[in-house]
C-alpha cells in the first residue's frame, strides 16, 4: 500500500516537472523583448547570450545585444525602453568576433504586429552603429533596415592597396590622392580596414622610365609624407601572379576589387563603400589568402608580400573626393617649400601655366580637343580682359618657346610681363602654388590643378576649356565641375571660351 502511494507521488512529481519544463520552453520561444513593464517588466538580454524568438511565422532567429555599458541611454544589459512596443530583430551577427564579444552587423526595429518599418538612428542605438551604412533588404513580408554595427572591440583588417601611377607630376598626384581618399572614406564611415598602400608604376620606354623615376625622387623630396614610397614597388613580374590569382579566385566578381570597374564619377562614395562590403563579405566566406600561403601557391617564395583579395586603385581621384576630403589631402601632401622652390609671384601678380600640350604632341597629326589650348590673342583680349594697364603677369611654362606669343599680346595691353624658365618641375610646381592673387591655367592640367588644389594662398583659380572641349568627359570629372565646399566653390571658376 505504501509503496503504491509512493509510485503515485512519483510520477505526480515528474509529470508536475515536466509540465513545468513544458510552459517554460513555450514561453521563451514565444516571447517577443519589448522592453514592456506589462509582460516583462524589466525585460533584458544578457551580454553576449543568445534568445530565440518567434516573428511573424519566419524560422526561429536569434538576438545578440552587444556588451556595451552606457551609451545613448542604452544601460548595460537594458534594451532601449524608447521602443517599448517594438521587436527587436537580428538579421545576422557580424563575422568579426574578439574573445567573448558577440558583435551585431546588421539590427531592425520592426513595429509590433505590422511591417512597418522604424527608421534606425544614432540615438536609439548604441553609438558604434553606423548610421551611414543603411541599406533596406526584404524578408517575407518583412521590411528590415540593414544597420552595420561596429562594436568598439571589432577587428581590424589589414588590407593590400595597389595604387597605379602614371604620366608626369600632376598624374602622380592625382593617384596618390585616390589612394588617400578610400583610406578616408574607409574612416569617416566606420569600416574595419587598415590599408597598406603599394604603388604600381607605368610600363613605357626606357626613356619614360627614367623620366618617370626622375618624377617619384623629386616628389619623394618634396612631399615629406611619401619620402618612403616605392613608386615602382609592384614593378615585378610576381604582381602579375598574385593578380592572376585573384582574378582566377574571385572569377567575373573580381571587377568589385578594382576602382575603374565599380565606381562611376559622381557615385564614388556609393561605390567604394560596396567595395568595402564586397571585400568583407569575401573575408567571411572564407576567401582569403594571406602572403605565406601565396608563397605555397604560387611556389615563389620570393613573390611581393601582399595579400589576397586587395584593391586595386586604378584612376584619377575623383572630383566629389577631393571636394569632400580636400583639408586632408592638402594636409598630407603638405609641399616642403624650404627646399624645393626657387622664384615666388608678387603678392599682387597674376599667375599663367600655358601646359604646351600642342609642342609636345607635334607629332601627332592634330591634338584633341581636350588638350587644345587658348591662342594669345583669346588668352589676352578675352579670358584676361579684367586686367588693368600696368597690372603684373608671371608666365610659366614646361616650354618656354610657347611663351613669347603670349608675352607680346599681354605687352600690347600695357601689362607688365615677365616669363619664369629655367627652374625644375617641382620649382614650377611650387611658384604656381604660391600664387596669391590668380592663377590661370587650362583644365586638362593636372599639373596646375593640383598645384591650385594644394595652395594656401591662391585667392582666385580660373581653369578654362575651349569651346570646341565644352563638355569635360572624363572618368574623375563631370561635365560641369563644381564644389560643393564653399570656399573652393567661391575660388575655382571654369569658364569655356
């Protein structure tokens, strides 16, 4: 008897557990975090833990709050009660995990029984979500703003940037400041990546080789930041390889890793940050090569140290980058005056760079328009017309023989002349950059762009086209150039005559 009683309080108790465990699990997986005094009080996730949840019928998900003590209103450990009504759902967790920091790469707040969508901001996040980076995806009947989130602990990736190079000074320039530029699109929009910049050079004659050399030692002692560049570190055959490789890795996607093939001028921000994606979303599917195992591949052990996949930067820089980031490339491309100018303008003297495309394309049959330059009589009497009788001009050019037509039209005005020759290439570069008053130039130059880019003293910049090139058609410039900074805006003007 006794024991019959003790059999029946036995299996009372395990079957009271088990309806316990029961209730317990459907409560969990059906159970939405609102933050809700009503339903959970003081509702929480913990740091690093994992919930599942249920929402609108979807698979199971889970939830991922990021360890992070106090921001924005966000307590350790809280979900943000802003959103007391709201689901909070994960879309995916990020790939960069440091120890037990659980980061979250992607978050939506979706409006309790509906599918309308909450707009993500700074203030209802913890501050290292980018609010930069949205983007909106569709699950189900789902509208779900993609929010990156980068937690202060994320990883940092190193990442090979090849940077090609080619023509004179201004071309140099015009790459290295793309270069830069990512590097500044990368920080100013919270991207884990560490840049290594290499430099690919132009393949030409022997005769441009040693001019192209002659061109990276004067910038290398004259630009104190690129003293240690190696304008033709990627120069070797092995470069060659390691792209191959990763053409052959990436197949047709491996245009996403080359600046010419993905960014369309004006879009260059939207391009470069879908580059930065790619490149991430690559590392996390596991296409990776660092350099010891290209060494295996490839059986050179003597191949470049670079890093699969990596970027190639293969243009000119765009005009929305330079605009944008104009403070920072200055401040890099800092020019050491001390020891590479010679003459200087007057305060008071106008500045002209005649490029002398025409002399230095003599052979060819006839010059393109983008490359055709302003007669002295149009130079003088039309684009010089606001000059007064006695007004100072400084004349400068790579050919000097081009000058003197220029010099007897503005003569015949009554204007005082001089012409600047016998200096090198960056002591030219630097009396075009010292100009005060105006500096004149046509807008092909990359020479005198750069130069008037790089000043701090020009007050007054005119880069003009012929009317026969009225539209700029290039990969880094629009039609009609204009800045948005106002006070490059009030100081470039692009006319057409």
């Amino acid at each position: 008897m006794l024991k019959s009683y003790a059999l029946y309080i036995i299996i009372a108790v395990i079957g009271a557990i088990q309806l316990i465990v029961l209730f317990s699990e459907n409560g969990n997986l059906n159970k939405k975090y609102y933050g809700n005094s009503k339903e959970k009080k003081d509702s929480s996730l913990k740091n690093g833990t994992a919930v599942g949840i249920k929402r609108n019928g979807l698979n199971q998900t889970t939830v991922a709050w990021p360890k992070s003590k106090r921001h924005h209103g966000l307590q350790s450990n809280k979900v943000p009660t802003k959103y007391a009504n709201h689901s909070i759902h994960i879309v995916s967790k990020n790939i960069f995990q440091e120890q037990s920091t659980i980061a979250i790469s992607s978050v939506a707040l979706v409006e309790k029984n509906t599918t309308r969508k909450i707009n993500a901001t700074t203030q209802s996040f913890p501050k290292h979500i980018n609010r930069n980076s949205s983007s909106e995806i569709n699950e189900g009947n789902l509208n779900i703003t993609k929010v990156v989130a980068l937690t202060k602990n994320q990883s940092i990736i190193d990442i090979d940037l090849i940077v090609k190079i080619q023509g004179e000074l201004g071309n140099h320039i015009h790459a290295i400041a793309l270069g830069k530029a990512m590097q500044f699109v990368a920080k100013e929009f919270k991207y884990p990546l560490r840049f290594k910049i290499h430099y690919l050079g132009q393949k030409g004659s022997a005769f441009k080789q040693r001019n192209k050399q002659m061109v990276g030692y004067e910038i290398k002692s004259c630009f104190p930041t690129l003293i240690h560049a190696d304008f033709r570190e990627c120069n070797e055959q092995s470069y060659n390889k390691i792209f191959s490789h990763q053409e052959h890795l990436f197949g047709n996607s491996a245009s996403n890793l080359t600046v010419r093939d993905t960014i369309t001028k004006g879009q260059s921000i939207k391009g470069m940050q879908g580059m930065f994606q790619f490149l991430m979303d690559s590392i996390r599917e596991g296409r990776y090569l660092p350099f010891h195992q290209l060494q295996t591949i490839l059986h050179d052990v003597n191949i470049l140290p670079l890093n699969v996949p990596f970027l190639l930067a293969n243009n000119f820089c765009y005009l929305e980058l330079v605009d944008r980031y104009h403070e920072q490339i200055r401040e890099f491309l800092n020019f050491n005056t001390s020891a590479c100018c010679m003459l200087k303008p007057e305060p008071d003297e106008t500045v002209i760079h005649i490029r002398g495309f025409a002399t230095e394309m003599k052979r060819k049959k006839k010059v393109e328009p983008k490359y055709t330059e302003v007669n002295a009589t149009t130079m003088a009497n039309e684009l010089l017309k606001h000059l007064k009788k006695g007004d100072k001009v400084a004349l400068l050019s790579r050919f000097a023989e081009t000058l003197e037509p220029y010099k007897n039209a503005l003569e015949e005005r009554d204007l005082k002349v001089r012409i600047i020759a016998g200096q090198s290439v960056m002591s030219d570069f630097c009396f075009l950059m010292s100009t005060t008053k105006e500096l004149v130039g046509m807008i092909s130059s990359t020479y005198v762009f750069w130069a008037s880019l790089l000043s701090y003293s020009v007050q007054k910049v005119t880069l003009y086209r012929t009317s026969i090139f009225a539209e700029v058609e290039n990969r880094h410039m629009p039609k009609y150039p204009q800045f948005n900074d106002s006070l490059l805006n009030a100081t470039f003007n692009f006319p057409i005559f």
